[in-house]
C-alpha cells in the first residue's frame, strides 16, 4: 500500500464504512504519516477490511493539530476498525460509521468532565470538606462500578446542612467550560442543530452553563433547599443512563426519522446515550463509555468534533 491512497474519491457506491481521524504528523513529517497508513492498511486487509481509499480532508488550520483523514471499507467492523486507529495512530481523535458523515440536527451532552472540567459534586463537597469521599464515589460510579443513583444520593446526602450561598461561589470560582466546548455548541447551533444539555448533575449548575455556552434546553437533577442550606435530598425522579437516552430519543422524535443524532460524554451513566447517538463521542471518557462510543476524542479539545463531523474551520463560531 502505498500515498497514493491519498488520491481518489472520498465516497464510492461499494462504501458502507467510513473512518475519520486526525492523524498528529509527527511536526510535519509526511513520511511517518504515510508509513504509518501504510501499516494499518495492510493490517485492516490482513482482517478481510480492504480500504477502497484513503484520503486527507482539506482542513489547513491551526485549529486542528494534525491531518483529518478519511478511510473507506466497503466491509468491516467498526470496533476493530477503532482498535487499528488506536493501533497505528493513537493519541488521536476518530469517528466511525456506517453512513455519509453529515451535520446532526440534534446535539445532546453530558455536563460535568464533558462541557465543563469539573465534577461539580466534588467541587461543592469541598466547602463541607468532604471532597475525597465524595470524590472517590464519583470516579467509582463513573467507572460504572457503583449503581448511579444509589452513588449520587449518598453524595447529595452528605451535603446535608451546607449553606446554599456555596454554590454560588463554586460556580464563580471554579466552574469551568471544557476547551472547545461553546466552539462546539455554538457551531452546531450556527448549523442549525437544537443543542440539549443533560446531566446527572444538579440545575443549580447545569442552567448556568447552559446559559453560557448556548443550550436550548437543561434536563438535571434538582437539589432540596430548605431555609437556604442543603437538605442532603434531591426534589423529582432523578437523571440518570436511561434518562438521558429517553431524552435524546424524544428530542430525535420531533425532528423526523431522517434527523441524526450527536451525543457527547465521558462516564458509565453516558453509555446508553453515546450508543443511541448516530455520532456518540467518549470525550475523554472512563474505559467503559469509550469502548461504546463510535467517536473518541483522546487528544484534542471538543472542537475537533466539528473537524470530524466535515465542518470547516472558517465555520467554526468560536466568539
């Protein structure tokens, strides 16, 4: 095999399988990149997945460290397809899928470690000083290792009695959007695409960040708030895996059965979500969510996203 994969057409009729990726060029060493698609072409056709072609996306821009390339099969699976994208060119940022890449008139996302940095329950435990137990059930239930709403209101119920005014002040001090994130969302809504935020989180959090990186609608949990301190309770039914694809799946249901969905995540309680989604994306995410999604985002910010997805830097709002 050899560059002139490079060269052909992007799609062909005998295409069912489509890999993107943003390939790091090693400082520009075309060679090594081409050594390197080398290598996994003839890997992939050592497992009966010839690629029909193999070509690099006209994407110049410092937004984007590294090639965006484009891999055809007109057979495989995508599973092993990942593996040898994780093969032969990891660190990096891949989708796979088994239709023409377009744009999703739907965006749904988890918040916390997705949108933003943070926890926000373990950042709030640490005005209760409480922020290493409360923060070890949260990587447990993360991982998938704990039952999630058992895990959260254990957590909420140690917050008993913490003063409401502190949530205020961990959202003015230590919230944080996630790089690329209102790039992301507010691409996305440009395009067209109705933006959802939903989170096993709480609304005292989740509306904030809504509201500035520019989602259309917040589904969350609600924490009790009596004579303003914490109650240790939570208010409603709570958001958890399958809340989270029910709600995808109803915002999908008003566009028609031609929408497509993107959904973005990085915990256990995200996988139901990231497997509903046409394009469901491990940002980068706990081991079981990343073995679900069919796009990974291992190396680059959220922005990337909108690489992978075909839209084009000089498109991108990132006000």
């Amino acid at each position: 095999m050899s560059a002139s994969l490079f060269c052909g057409e992007v799609l062909g009729d005998d295409v069912v399988l489509i890999a993107r990726l943003i390939a790091d060029t090693g400082g520009g060493e075309t060679v090594d990149l081409e050594t390197r698609l080398d290598a996994a072409a003839d890997a992939y056709a050592a497992e009966g997945m010839p690629l029909t072609s193999a070509v690099k996306l006209d994407f110049a821009s410092s937004a984007i460290e590294g090639d965006v390339l484009q891999l055809s099969f007109a057979e495989g699976d995508p599973q092993k397809i990942l593996a040898g994208i994780d093969r032969f060119f990891a660190p990096t940022d891949a989708l796979v899928t088994e239709s023409e890449i377009i744009v999703p008139q739907l965006f749904v996302s988890d918040m916390d470690s997705t949108m933003i940095e943070q926890e926000c329950i373990d950042e709030l435990a640490d005005f209760a000083g409480l922020k290493d137990q409360i923060s070890d059930i949260t990587e447990r239930a993360m991982q998938g290792e704990l039952d999630f709403e058992s895990a959260l209101r254990e957590r909420v119920a140690l917050l008993e009695g913490l003063d409401e005014s502190a949530i205020a002040t961990c959202l003015a001090e230590r919230i944080r959007a996630t790089p690329g994130a209102k790039t992301l969302t507010g691409t996305l809504a440009a395009q067209g695409a109705r933006c959802v935020l939903v989170t096993g989180g709480f609304h005292h959090f989740a509306d904030a960040v809504a509201e500035e990186l520019g989602f259309q609608r917040v589904v969350g949990n609600r924490l009790d708030v009596v004579g303003g301190k914490l109650t240790g309770k939570l208010l409603g039914g709570i958001t958890d895996a399958q809340t989270k694809a029910a709600v995808l799946k109803e915002e999908l249901g008003k566009l028609g059965p031609a929408a497509h969905s993107l959904a973005t995540g990085d915990g256990a309680n995200d996988i139901p979500m990231i497997e509903a989604a046409n394009y469901g994306f491990a940002y980068r995410a706990k081991p079981k969510a990343r073995a679900a999604a069919n796009g990974r985002v291992d190396r680059g910010d959220l922005s990337v996203i909108l690489a992978l997805l075909g839209i084009p830097p000089k498109d991108w709002i990132t006000g």
